[in-house]
C-alpha cells in the first residue's frame, strides 16, 4: 500500500561518485547534505484534498563535466499540457510503495528507463508542489552514473513527443545554455525575443490576487517553464549552493509549501461559505504550467 510518509533512504555508495568531476561531486554532495539534514514536513501530502498524488523524476547525469537533467516535451495530443516540458513522472497508483516508484514506473512507462537499475541512484526528495490540478507533486531526486543508458530511451508514442536535456546549471544563469543546439527565437518553441529566458508575473485569485512569477528557460526543444522549472530551480540552488542571477519570487509571493497549502484551504472555505466567488476554485496555485502533473 502506498505510504506518502514513507521514508527515503539515499542509494549513494563511497564509489558512486568516483567517475564524476569534482564540480559535479560537490553538487552531489551538496544534495546529499540537503536531504540527510532535511526536516521538511513531506508528510503533508497526504493531506491533499481527495488525496491526488504524483511523483516526478528529476534525473541528474554528467556530460563533459557539467551535470544536466533528462526532460521531455509532452504529446500535443493529450489533454492536459499538450506540447509542455515535463519531468518524467505522473500519478502515483496504489500499488506504489512510494513516491520513488512511482516516479521510477513513470519513467520508465514514458522513456523507458530501466527499472531497479543498478546505475540509477535515489539522492532524495524535494519540498512538494503543487500542480495546476491541485496535484501534490513530489520531486524525486537521482543520479544516473551510466548516462550511456539514455541512448536507448525510447518515446512513448501517445505520451511523449520528444526527449532532451539541459544543463542544471543553466537554470541559474540561462546564459550557460548559449553553447547548446537552442530552438529558434520567435519559433512556435520559443515565441518570445529574449535570447535565454524570459519571465512575467501575474495575479492568482485563488490565493488572495497574490504575484506568481512564471519562469521560461529557452532549450533545445520546448520551453522549460512552470512547476517543471521551479523544481529544478530549487534543485539548483542547492548543488550549487547559490542563487539564480534573476529574482527567483515576485514580491509577496508565497515560498513554501505549507503556506500554499494554508492559502488554498483558507480560499476554499471562503468559497464555500460565500465570501469568496466560487468561480475562484478551480484557479491553479502558484506553480502552473508544469508537464502534466
């Protein structure tokens, strides 16, 4: 039976790392530090109304010395998020032990990865999101230490158009990305003239009008934007233990998770109880856009 609480225990031996280069080392490292010292109150997704869960895969490999993240431009023929960049991952079932297989399953069912590959190990789980369904989304961590794996990754057909990287660091400072194969400024991938990244900021009513800051990263493939860029925003700052060269929150934007959660269910009561337009319900929280989760 699926346990939301369940712990996560970091598959990271003394020789794992030892074909990395030391920069990527010490943002394992970092990581590793990050989830052992953690006290963040996971558990609380299992206060979800109605219980929705999903888990997402963020998969950490080295390439030339720098670490990047496996993506994937959702179908443009699903419902939900149609052409979007997302993580690999998605509902979690019932028969999942935990947010780690669901997020593993996920994988694998999309790309194809492996499952209980030995090259594969858990670092552990970030603070949770929530989706532009009122998803709680729980972002598991792990390091791929044979990326030759990712050659025989193969699309789903429905679920997935295409597979791609990016440099993690590049979520911090968009002008790394400038050495990679990047989609055309003002194509239907990037629509936008900025040459990296570009931003904007707008009011959720569901949350009291407050500021979310949407966040656009330009790739090789579709645009890395909403709850798939917060998370690896966050991801980020910890391997590199340091902040993004753009101010990561609008002013007055809620930062964390709890406080999301307090915000919704204060909304929600106000709705029913009629302070509040019902019509406001159904508006996302403040991390919208993500692939489908």
């Amino acid at each position: 039976m699926f346990d939301p609480a369940a712990p996560i225990e970091a598959s990271v031996t003394p020789d794992t790392l030892q074909s990395l280069s030391e920069s990527s080392k010490a943002c394992i490292k970092r990581l590793l530090a990050h989830f052992s010292n953690s006290t963040e109150s996971k558990y609380l997704l299992s206060s979800e109304p109605g219980g929705k869960l999903a888990a997402v895969l963020v998969l950490l490999y080295e390439e030339e010395g720098e670490l990047r993240v496996l993506l994937t431009t959702r179908s443009k023929s699903l419902r939900t998020h149609p052409g979007q960049t997302a993580l690999p991952g998605g509902r979690v079932d019932a028969e999942d032990d935990n947010f780690v297989v669901t997020a593993m399953r996920e994988a694998n069912e999309e790309v194809g990865l492996p499952l209980n590959c030995p090259d594969i190990h858990v670092l552990g789980l970030l603070d949770p999101q929530i989706s532009l369904y009122r998803i709680g989304v729980a972002p598991v961590v792990a390091l791929l230490t044979k990326p030759d794996i990712l050659r025989s990754l193969k699309a789903a057909e429905d679920e997935v158009d295409r597979i791609f990287s990016h440099p993690l660091e590049a979520i911090l400072d968009p002008s790394i990305a400038k050495k990679e194969k990047l989609v055309d400024i003002g194509s239907e991938d990037w629509p936008y003239q900025d040459d990296f990244y570009n931003t904007s900021d707008s009011q959720v009513p569901l949350l009291g009008n407050m500021t979310y800051r949407m966040h656009r990263f330009r790739s090789s493939a579709s645009p890395i934007k909403g709850m798939t860029a917060e998370v690896l925003i966050k991801t980020a700052e910890i391997a590199y233990n340091k902040s993004p060269v753009y101010d990561h929150f609008a002013p007055g934007q809620l930062r964390d998770f709890a406080g999301i959660m307090a915000a919704l269910k204060q909304a929600s009561k106000e709705a029913l109880n009629g302070t509040a337009p019902l019509a406001s319900i159904p508006i996302p929280a403040p991390t919208p856009g993500t692939g489908g989760h």
